[in-house]
C-alpha cells in the first residue's frame, strides 16, 4: 500500500472450476463499492495446484480507509468474496532545504536582494 496505490492478492483453490474471471469491487464506502478493477482472466486449467492473483488498485487518495472484495465468475455463476479493507498511506508533505545566499561576509543589508533557494523531493 502507498498514498495513491494497493496492490490486492488472492489465491484460489485447486477446486475452483475453471476458466474464472475475477474483477475488484473497492471503495471509501462500505455499502457502495462501485469502483471496478480491470478484469482478470484465470488459466484454463490450473487444477494442479492453488493459484494467486494480484491487480494494483491506482489513483486512490493517500491516507484514506478502502473496502473492497473480490467478484469471481466462471460457468456455474458468480461469486463475491468478503469485504477487507486497506489505508493509503499518509502523504507527507516534504520539508525543503532551504539555502540563503548572502553577502561575502554573511550579512543581509536593507535594500539588497535575498535569494531563496528551495529544493524539494517529492519521492515517495
């Protein structure tokens, strides 16, 4: 999980039949899910063993509570998984560095300029 993204897995059993589609419900509301993820296809056949399914849920708004389940379909009918929920995780605004550029002996004189330098990351 980050500010603006969470990335969601499942595993589905080796009893499932297949092939399954599966599409994320997700939302700030418990009651309204209507935010989709794109659809996720399963093998034909992954009978063998269980298999694990990821998506990454993007352009959410950091430091916020999600609820989401999953929507799994194959040929017998739909199923919805049960409801978790994730938080984005808190944007952090980034303190500058900041510098002043002064006269050769350090001191700022009324009427001279002031040069403000500022650098700010914003690597998350």
């Amino acid at each position: 999980v980050t500010t603006h993204s969470a990335t969601v897995s499942w595993t589905v059993p080796t009893i499932a039949f297949t092939p399954e589609t599966y599409v994320v419900h997700y939302g700030t509301n418990l009651n309204n899910l209507q935010t989709t993820s794109d659809q996720i296809i399963g093998l034909s056949n992954f009978t063998a063993r269980s298999h694990r399914f990821l998506i990454t849920l993007t352009a959410l708004t950091p430091n916020t509570v999600y609820f989401y389940r999953i929507n799994a379909t194959n040929s017998i009918g739909s199923v919805l998984s049960q409801t978790a929920n994730f938080t984005t995780a808190l944007y952090k605004v980034p303190t500058p560095d900041v510098s002043v550029a002064t006269a050769d002996d350090n001191r700022i004189y009324a009427g001279s300029s002031l040069i403000l330098i500022c650098t700010i990351s914003l690597d998350q």
